[in-house]
C-alpha cells in the first residue's frame, strides 16, 4: 500500500541524514583526534624531556582526561 512506500521511503531517507550527520561529524573527530596527538604528544615529550620528572603516561593520562566520560 502506498502507506506502507511512505513509511519505507521516509525511515531510508531518516537512516540517510542520520548516516550523513555521523559520517559529517565523525571526520571531525577523526580530523581533531589526529590534529591533537599530532601536535600534543610531541609537547608532552618534550616537557617530559626538559623536566626530566613524571612518567609521560602520567602526562599522557592528564592530557586526556578531560576528554574521558565521566
């Protein structure tokens, strides 16, 4: 029935825009994340070098943790 066509074409067009605004900002997140390690480790790493004191996982770990969930 032509009910059931709306239903279906209007839940693919929903899975679409859902899948778009995903897709949309997850690159963003990807661009971030790599943006982010891209230049935080080094400056971890090379504060942990100068200061020769805290392991750099500690460093790492504070980095990231406003980032974690709760």
């Amino acid at each position: 029935s032509m009910l059931l066509f709306i239903q279906i074409a209007g839940g693919t067009a929903l899975g679409l825009l859902i899948a778009l605004i995903v897709v949309e900002y997850f690159e963003e997140i990807v661009l971030t994340s790599l943006l982010f390690l891209g230049l935080g480790i080094p400056m971890i790493w090379v504060l942990t070098y100068l200061e020769g004191s805290g392991s750099f996982l500690q460093k790492l770990v504070s980095v990231f943790r406003p980032l974690l969930p709760a």
